[in-house]
C-alpha cells in the first residue's frame, strides 16, 4: 500500500494523542480527510503497538468530544498496523473545546473573528445580510427610497403600485423576519445603514500615481442612494468628458463608458462581503480599479467572467430587489455586459482580479491600438488639485502631486490658454485659481 503524502485532506502522526481531534475538527469543518496513525511526516508506515485499545478509544473520543462519526479502520504495510480516521466533511459547524478548526493547506487552523464570524455564517446556509437587525425598527426605514423602488419595479411587479403598506412590500420581497428588519433591508432602505454597518460605504480617490492623492470622497446613504451618488461625482468631479461632432452638433461623452461604470458599481456593492472593508474606488488618469471585499463564490473563476457562467450569490436578498428594480438585467451577466461596453467604446477590456481577499474591476480609458487619457488626465488632475486648493503656487502643486515642475507648468499653461484657470496676486505672493 502507498500512503498518499500530506495534503489538505491527509495527515500523517506517528502516535495517538487526544489533541489531534483539532485536525479531525478540522477536517469535518473542511472537505473531509484521512488522518493516518502510525505513520511518521515522511509518509512512512512505523506502526502502533495498541491498535485494538485506539480502535475502541479513538471513535469514542470523537464522538464524545466532537459530535461526530468518523470511519476507523486497521491497515496493514509491510507488517506494521497502521489507523485511518476518515471524516466526511460537515454542514454544520463543529467545534472541539469550544473552538473551531479549519484546514488550510497541509494545517490545521483555529478561527477567530471575522473568519469566525464568516464560517458559522457560511455554515448556517444564509447569507450575513438575511440575518435580523436586532437593534433597527421600522423608523429606520427611508419611505422615500421604498416609493421610488416601487416605480423602478412596476414592470416586474405589476401589482407594487397598488400598496400602500410599505411593510407588506419589504415582507413580500423576504425582508423581514418575525416583524424584524433583516440586515438586507437596512442596506437597501434604510435612513442611515452607516449607524449599524460602519463599512457600508463606497470611498472614492482620485490618484495621479499610488502616493500622490488629489482628492477623496466617502458615499454613504443605503444601496439605491449610493449608486446614484457614486455616478453623480465621479461625472461631475472625476472623470473627463470628451467631444465629437455628429454633422453639426456637438455631443460630450465619458471617457469611460457609462452604463459599464454603473453596472460595476452595482456589481460591487451586491456582491461584496459586507463583514469586511469598503468599498474602494480609485481614479487615475489612465484607469479605474474598483475593489470590493469578498473573494469569488465557490465553483467561479476569474476566467469564467468573461463568458456565460451560472450565477452564483453571495447575498441573495440584495440581487433579487436589485433585479426586480431593473437594476440588473440577469444574474450572471453582469461582467461580460461591463466587457462588452467597453469593446462598444473600442477601449481596452477590463480586466477582473481575485486580491486582497476581495475581487477587483480594472477599468482602462486606453482606446484599442491608440493612447490612453494619461496626457489629457494630468492636465485634468492639475486642474483639480488647483479647485480644491485654490492659491497654490506652480512649486507646491509640483510638489504634492509629484511630477516635474516644468511639466506642472505646461499643463497651467495649456489650463491658461482655454481660459479655466487665472493667476491671482502679485508675482511672488500670489497663486492659481479656478475661473
């Protein structure tokens, strides 16, 4: 017989100890595993001098201390007795001394926290989202934001137009639980979910490199406020509107596509892991990288964005008011429909990105075999940095946003001659002002 080597479902110890019921835990809290007595961390086959006093104590113990059954059998290499322990993996958490256990690689690992916290959510079958707001009321709740749901759901509800009680409305769209708010339903409607949830917002930076700031933002309000907000100023305070004439007319457009920025701002905000950070977007003059807590749903791969992939969610309750407002057209489309804009515009495709424990949208303004906005960005971010800190001298915005002096002032040159910036106070005194 030859015993597989260590892995995240194989262990191997020379001699029976009690301790080792963690890796059994662990076991059970992860994809099941064989733990081999009588082997030593070579994968050799030493042997046990007492396997018929383990085979009687081993299944005990696991049942007294764990909760549990596992398969407990002899096996015989090269003359020596050797146990296997084969534990299936667990729906429900299992905990050994009141503590948790996971595998992570080749080891066992206790959880603590927010992994914790994380676990017996996932274990539970919901999401955190479905579980009750203990500390809410129905006061919490914006009626305002309910009434214009109701008008972005006619279609798909036909009936809601006809309600009057907003609590018969969230109880048929699953958010509520024993005349309780669920979590879901603070996110999406309430006054002020930042109360409960001080992650629930979206921060949004402008950079012109990874140390160099222009500018911040933090979006709060619930779900329905922040998508609208987050477009509202990043159109009017960070982005670059570009022209081209159709005949005669003149038509202004985002250098990003916009229905893209959106559908991933919704995205984000749906599909995140509302335990851990914000929301995080940060604009530079050549991209946008949008990051939301909360890595891929079990079963999906980053190259599976890209084509048509079963629709797998994390937090089912947001996704199904999102949908029934018309936010989302179908679950399971809404990255290919961001890469598909973005073709449209004939700008590079995105990319999607598993880091930092979260998932990541890079948004490129580089057109397909052309340039990116890196020129027109910088002259851009000068601009801004001089109507957020009007006064300032060519040296000081050179210094902060960190690029050359002489090309700070080409680009004040170039934001003179269209007539959006003016000098104001004597010659060594004075600085740079918005018009």
């Amino acid at each position: 017989m030859i015993i597989e080597k260590e892995s995240q479902n194989i262990e191997f110890k020379q001699s029976w100890q009690d301790e080792y019921l963690k890796t059994i835990c662990a076991f059970a809290n992860s994809f099941g595993g064989k733990l081999y007595i009588g082997v030593n961390d070579k994968g050799k086959a030493v042997g046990i001098s007492d396997s018929k006093k383990l085979m009687e104590d081993i299944p005990n113990k696991i049942l007294s201390k764990l909760g549990i059954l596992s398969n407990v059998f002899i096996l015989s290499e090269n003359n020596n007795e050797i146990i296997c322990i084969e534990t299936n993996s667990y729906n429900v958490p299992i905990s050994f001394r009141g503590k948790y256990y996971i595998r992570t690689g080749n080891t066992t690992h206790e959880l603590n926290g927010l992994d914790l916290t994380r676990f017996l959510i996932q274990k539970s079958g919901l999401s955190w989202v479905a579980y009750p707001e203990e500390k809410s009321t129905f006061n919490d709740i914006d009626i305002e934001t309910v009434e214009k749901f109701k008008k972005m759901a006619a279609i798909r509800l036909p009936d809601i137009a006809l309600e009057t009680d907003y609590k018969v409305i969230l109880d048929k769209l699953g958010l509520i639980e024993d005349d309780k708010i669920k979590r879901a339903e603070m996110l999406l409607f309430g006054k002020n979910p930042q109360k409960y949830y001080n992650s629930a917002f979206i921060k949004i930076g402008k950079f012109l490199n990874d140390t160099a700031i222009i500018t911040t933002d933090d979006v709060e309000g619930n779900l329905f406020q922040q998508i609208e907000k987050v477009m509202d100023i990043i159109k009017t305070k960070y982005l670059i509107y570009k022209i081209k004439f159709d005949g005669i007319y003149r038509k202004d457009y985002l250098e990003y596509p916009e229905e893209a920025l959106r559908e991933a701002i919704i995205n984000a905000l749906i599909h995140r892991d509302y335990i851990g950070a914000h929301t995080q977007m940060k604009i530079y003059p050549d991209k946008i990288i949008l990051w939301n807590e909360g890595e891929l749903i079990k079963g999906i791969k980053i190259e599976d964005l890209k084509k048509t992939h079963p629709s797998k969610q994390r937090n089912e309750l947001l996704s199904r008011v999102f949908f029934l407002a018309g936010l989302i057209e179908s679950w399971g489309r809404g990255t290919i429909k961001i890469t598909e804009k973005f073709k449209e515009m004939n700008l590079k495709e995105p990319e999607f990105k598993a880091e930092f424990a979260g998932f990541s949208v890079y948004m490129y303004n580089e057109a397909v075999g052309g340039v990116n906005g890196g020129v027109n960005g910088g002259v851009n971010y000068v601009y801004d940095y001089i109507r957020n800190n009007p006064g300032k001298r060519t040296n000081s915005i050179a210094e902060v946003i960190g690029i050359p002096e002489d090309t700070v002032d080409k680009k004040i040159r170039k934001l003179k001659k269209e007539g959006k910036i003016e000098f104001k106070g004597a010659p060594k005194t004075g600085g740079y002002y918005v018009k």
